[in-house]
C-alpha cells in the first residue's frame, strides 16, 4: 500500500484536480459528505460548505488564500452525536484540524465520524484584502503562481495576514490524509499522504497512482517554517515589549469595542455562555457613576482589557494560532499578536501542543502529582 500518492493535475489546474478528488470521495460510497471551502458570489473569497452529490463541487475551491472563518466548530456540530454510518470528509488548513482535535478532547465532535483531510496551506488573505487579490482576476494562473510562492510576497500590494506569516505549522500531519503543496509544480500534480491507518485505507481504496518521492515537499518545507519562525520570534519580542507592563497592555488593547467577535471567531472558544453575557457583567447606572467619581474618568465602554484577559486565561493552552480573532476585528485590534504570545509561553510551561496528539489530555484536565516543582517546592 502506498503512503505517498501522486493526484493528477490537467490543464494546468489544481483546484479542478481536488475537485475531482472530492468528487471520488463522494462516489465511493463511504463519505457522506464533504465539507470543503465553496467560492463566494462577487469575488470575496470561499466559505465552507457541506456538499453531498458531486453537483455541489463546480464552486469548490480548497486553495484560496481565503479564509473568512475557521471551519473545526461547523466539522463539530457535524460529527457529535452522529449516527455511527456518518462519516464526512473535511477539507481544512492545518489550523483547523488542530482545533477540530482539540474540541473533540473537549467531547465538543467525533473524530470516528469524520475523515480529516489537510492542505498545505501557503497563508490566506485577510477578509478585507482579499478581494483585492481577487481583482487580479483570481484565474488559475495567478493562484499557481501564489501556490508556487508558498504565499511569500505581496499580491495587489497586500500580503497574506501575519498570522499566517508567523505560522510554524503549515503542513497538517495529524489529519488522516495531506494534500502535498509545499515543493510540488501545482500545474502537473499534487500529493496525497495517508497519515493514520483511516487515511491509509481511503487512500488504497481511492485508486491514486504511487508517487515516486514527496518531490522536495520536505527541503520546501523546511525552508518556509524556518521564515516563519522567524517572524513569529519578532512578533513575540514585539508583543511582549508592547504588553509588559498594564499601562502597556491597556495602550494596545484601546480600540476593543467589547463587540465579542474575536470570541465568536475563535474556533477553540466552545462555552455555551460567556461570562461577560451574563448579569456579572450587566453593570448599572450608579456603578459607572461610582467608578467615574473614584477615577475622575473611565473609558466606556468598560472591562474590555479585563475581558481579554480572561479569555487569555481560559484559552491560551489551546490556541492553535489561526489568527480569525484578528480577522474578525473590526477596529484592528492585534489579538492575534497578544494571544499568539501569551499562548507560546502558556503552553511551553505544559509542554503542550494543541491538537497535535489526539490522545494528549489538554493540561488542567489530569492530575500530575509532580508537576511543576520549582512552584511546588518538590514536595511529594
């Protein structure tokens, strides 16, 4: 049984290669459906879609550097709960396996009933600038040449967004099968790697001629991490600076409005009610008052840095770093910067990688007895 396969690309198109390959998903008889990102009407990206007859698949396009919401939470409603027989097929960036992973520890979906499927991912656009890249006319030639790139450079006079310019992990190794980007002349072919027995067994079963090597995936690989790590590093050293002390940290959080929408964007953001929905945080007329005549002044609206700040303490073991807390700012707000930041340090201190090792309890959830000793004392 092979491990590498070779998908075959005709005319000098990609996209139409991986619609094909959806379409022998669905005809195979054991997907249900498949759920992959489908082109929006007006040129302003994709947004996932749930596809169950090859019908559906003309729009669907899975290497756009669009990315206008991060699909784990949608694969989780599909899978929880399902009947043993479901089984759908989900296209995601690496970043999105890794929170789908990561809420399945959290019972929040079923890996049993989906079968997971990563794209190398070479970065996407933000929301807003999107569009322009789009302008470009968005024909294959101009994405072969984006995908050829591994996304590095500037398209239109925009760049992928930073969180995909600091992400280390490009490549999806924890889904069931990976669809080879990295190193590959995406006008001839692509790769297709099984990663955990499921993934061998649709990819026996699917047919795809062997591949004779990876073609340089891993040198390319290598060489795109190392850039973004990089940056990432940057980023850190940038952040940290501009966080470190509460003042700091205020200055760099003023323009959050408390409109949520990083908490609705966030994919490993699961808790049915947010504290800051309930009555805690539904203040009354006099303790503003109270506040202001304490203060002299209070920045309304209130609790925005104290907001953050509990989400950073409920979160920050599980950021999988794909940046739609940033993409869902509208006041550019750089939340991702902040929670990328903070998350490194938090999970270092576990020595914790979210959604890397399905079998790995997320930290706070098992008992270490000794654990962290410099803390403890050692005592036993």
């Amino acid at each position: 049984m092979a491990s590498i396969a070779t998908i075959e690309v005709t005319d000098g198109n990609p996209v139409a290669a991986l619609r094909g390959f959806c379409a022998r998903l669905l005809e195979s008889g054991e997907v249900t459906a498949v759920l992959a990102p489908r082109t929006l009407p007006g040129g302003f990206g994709t947004m996932p879609a749930l596809i169950a007859e090859t019908e559906g698949l003309a729009d669907v396009d899975p290497l756009a550097p669009s990315f206008r919401i991060n699909a784990a939470r949608m694969l989780t409603r599909l899978t929880r709960g399902a009947e043993d027989s479901t089984m759908v097929a989900a296209l995601l960036r690496p970043c999105e396996v890794r929170a789908f992973i990561e809420l399945c520890k959290l019972n929040q979906g079923s890996l049993e009933n989906a079968l997971t499927i990563s794209v190398d991912c070479c970065g996407a656009f933000a929301n807003t600038d999107y569009p322009r890249f789009a302008a470009d006319g968005g024909d294959s030639g101009s994405l072969n040449a984006f995908l050829k790139a591994s996304g590095r450079g500037s398209y239109n006079g925009v760049q992928v967004a930073r969180a995909c310019r600091v992400c280390e992990q490009p490549a999806g190794a924890e889904a069931d099968l990976s669809i080879g980007v990295f190193g590959q002349d995406v006008e001839k072919g692509l790769l297709l790697m099984a990663n955990t027995p499921k993934g061998e067994g649709f990819m026996a079963r699917l047919g795809y001629p062997e591949a004779s090597g990876s073609g340089g995936r891993e040198e390319a690989l290598a060489e795109i991490v190392a850039e973004r790590t990089q940056a990432r590093d940057q980023m850190f050293a940038e952040t940290s600076k501009a966080t470190g002390s509460m003042e700091g940290l205020s200055r760099f959080l003023s323009a959050c409005v408390n409109c949520y929408n990083c908490r609705m964007a966030c994919p490993v953001c699961y808790c049915r009610e947010c504290v800051f929905l309930t009555d805690v945080f539904d203040h009354k007329p006099w303790q503003y008052l109270s506040w202001a005549r304490q203060r002299g002044a209070i920045k309304m609206p209130t609790d925005t840095v104290f907001f953050h700040l509990t989400r950073l303490a409920h979160m920050s073991t599980a950021c999988v770093g794909c940046g739609q807390c940033s993409n869902a700012c509208p006041n550019d707000v750089p939340v991702m910067e902040l929670f990328r930041t903070i998350s490194a340090g938090t999970q270092a201190a576990f020595e914790y990688q979210p959604g890397k090792n399905p079998n790995e309890p997320p930290p706070l959830s098992v008992f270490r007895e000794h654990e962290f000793p410099e803390v403890t004392g050692g005592l036993d």
